[in-house]
C-alpha cells in the first residue's frame, strides 16, 4: 500500500528511509560485510538465482539473507535448503523493503548469527519492478534482473530500476530460443539508461553464463574487505 | 513513488481514491460503458493480449483504451496500430493509475471520441502485481494476468491482486513445455486465493484458448447493456 503524495511530504519519506539505509550500511561496514540488494519483476528467478549461487559461494564466502515476501516464507524456506541462515521478513501490504524493515533483520543477524563472521549478506527484495529501486536499505550494491519474457522494451518503460542499477543480470536465456526476443537489444536498452551497469546474461537453471555473474559478486566483497584492511593499517 | 503509512492517513488516501473511481464509474454507467481494468507483472502480456482482443472484438464493439505507463508511449503506439482510440496517461515515478489520472483520461474521451457511441473501454495498468490491486480506477471488473513463466507461487506470495481479480488470465502457455510448470497447480494456487475467479489459460502469440476469454468479454458487455436496457425500460 502507498499512494502518490505532495512534494514535500514525498521528500521527508525518502529522507527518513535514507537516514535508516545510512544506519544499516554503517552496521555493515562496521562488522566487514558486503550488502546486495536483488531486485525484479515477481518470477524473473530472483530465488533461483539465489539458491545457485549460495550454493556456488558456499565455503568460499560465509553469507546470509534477508528475504522479503508480502506474506509467505516460501522462499525463505528454499534458500535454508542450502543451509545458510535466512531471515524472513513478511511485508504484509508493503510492495517493497524499506530500510526500517531491513533494520529489524539486521537485529536478527545480531542476535542470532555472529555477523562479524560474515562476508556477504544478501536482500532479495518483494517482486515488483517499480517501487524497491527507490528504497535504499543499507545495500553496497543494487542488482536487477530482467528475465527474457519479460521483452526487450522493460527498461525503457521502467527507467528508475535500470538507473538504479549497479548491476543487470538476464535471466532465463534458455527460454530465448522459443521467444522473438534479442538478448543484445535487451542489453543497449539497459546500456540506454545506465551506461554503467554490468551486465551479465544467464541461466541459473542451466548455469550458462554463471561464473561472470560469481566473479562480479566475489569482487565486491573483495573490494570491500580489502577497503576494511586499508583503513585497519591507517590505524 | 510511495510508501507505508500510518493507518489514519492510508484509509483517508484510499477513501479519495475510492471516491474518485465511484464518480468515473458513474460517468461510464451513464454512456452505457464497461470498463474493465488490466493488470499484472511487467512483460506478463497485458499488451499483446489487448492487440489481438481488440483486433479480434473490432466490428462487433466499439472500444477505446486508456493506456498507462510510468513513461513513453511504446504500449499506447503498439495498440493504435488496430485503430481503437487509445489514451496515454504516463504516471512518473508512481507505480500504479489512480482514479484521477483516469479521470483525466475520461475528460479526453468526453472531448474527443464520443463516449455515448463505446461499449467497452479497456484500461491497461501499470506493469505492477502489487499495487494496482488496491487502486479502483472507476473499472466494472478486474482482469489479471499470471504468466506461466512467473511460477505456480504467485497467488500465494502476491495474495492482494488475486484477491481482488474477477478473472484471471494464464498467459504465455505456449511456453510451458519448455518449463517444468504445472498450469494445474497455478490455477489451484488462485482458487485457494479466490474461488470465484474465471479462469482462463490462454496464449495470445498462438490464439489457443483465446475464445474463452473474448466469451468472457463479450458476456461482461452484454449484461452491463442489457441492464441499461432495463433501466431504460422502467423509465
């Protein structure tokens, strides 16, 4: 539930959710952590995404989740198949995480988890294209998908996600044989409103094109950390 | 652009838009329309399955469309192509149409194309599967649409939108041998949600399935004009 307001009122909401990501992302770097936040459409494969990749990161990297669902825990439930610890927030009529939410499951790894024996923790935001691009939670990077259903017009159409970006994953390119759909057009439509974004097709089904996208995570927690032993030697 | 709010305000900011949606469908009642309202997820179909239902209802209706889209006109140039008057609202950074952006649109199609002469006016929403759910826009019935390519979940994790559907379209099935999906289940998935539903599994791209759901349409128009007929008849 949200609605359209005035200016002003608009401005003091996002500014208050900003301050809270502020608060977040300081509790992160505090204990070493890299923060992703993984944003999309409902069903672009925000979940299989995950599921391959804790899997793949598994004993390189010790990770969680903060997984956001308007009401269920059935993904939740999915990614503790992989054995790393999920912590489920239900957003009720919500269309997306904000940064007080992301703060209770912050307390939660604190309680719970040890967070300073984490390298990465993970967000996998409610399914919408259009609201959680505005909501900062505390993230060190934004990551959307686009699956390749969804049509090579998304990005032009629903600007704020693809500038918002850090990085795009597309999804689901095994579907692309039996679709009229050009995955290259996808790409110079993403390029269009965010010439910096990486951007990596895949199949999490079929693996095709993972490692690009395991590389690029393993990268930002490296940048991160090595960041952290920096300012560690300047002490 | 949106937010959570403080139980008071949301009522008040529903109670508005409420009154609003009331007041276009007054308007709609008087020139013996019906008004249906499309929504779903971004790249579920909304679009192809308009071009081919108004390519396939021209003749036998008069129709015009009101588009929305948070920007371009991509949709809106796509549908003029069948000749139907379609009316483009661009919403900005809002993730839904509200009942007074389509007021808007209701004063253009007074202005311009004789809505005392339409039977059917279609309104696309916003690519969305949270929010449009809870912003009546003045419609007579809400239409949703679920691809098979978003997963048997759906229902249970977008519950508001399913709720709320009068039919329920399964969209792209011509995709499913490719998937491990059980179109079965999807549709047990939206009974448990909304046992009145219509549902209608369905592919535009092929026409299979089509037949049903233009039935449906047909029905809606036809009891809305036959109890115009018999409010006229007790005048």
């Amino acid at each position: 539930m949200h609605q359209t307001f005035d200016a002003a009122l608009e401005m003091n909401l996002l500014h208050a959710n900003q301050t809270g990501a502020d608060h977040n992302r300081a509790h992160f770097d505090e204990w070493g952590i890299t923060c992703l936040n993984v944003m999309s459409s409902p069903g672009a494969g925000k979940t299989v995404l995950l599921e391959k990749t804790l899997a793949a990161l598994q004993g390189q990297l010790n990770m969680a989740v903060i997984e956001g669902d308007m009401t269920t825990e059935l993904d939740a439930d999915r990614l503790r198949q992989t054995g790393v610890p999920v912590i489920a927030i239900n957003t009720g009529r919500s269309c997306h995480l904000d940064s007080q939410m992301v703060a209770g499951g912050i307390h939660t790894l604190k309680e719970n988890h040890h967070p300073e024996s984490l390298d990465l923790v993970w967000v996998e935001n409610v399914g919408n294209l259009v609201c959680p691009a505005e909501f900062e939670v505390g993230e060190h990077a934004k990551v959307a998908l686009l699956s390749v259903t969804e049509g090579e017009d998304k990005p032009l159409k629903y600007p704020v996600m693809f500038q918002e970006a850090d990085c795009l994953l597309i999804t689901k390119t095994d579907l692309a044989p039996y679709l009229t759909v050009d995955i290259e057009r996808i790409a110079a439509n993403v390029r269009q409103m965010n010439p910096q974004a990486a951007i990596f097709p895949l199949s999490a089904q079929t693996g095709t094109g993972l490692k690009a996208w395991l590389d690029w995570v393993q990268a930002q927690v490296k940048v991160r950390s090595e960041g952290a032993s920096l300012v560690g030697a300047t002490h």
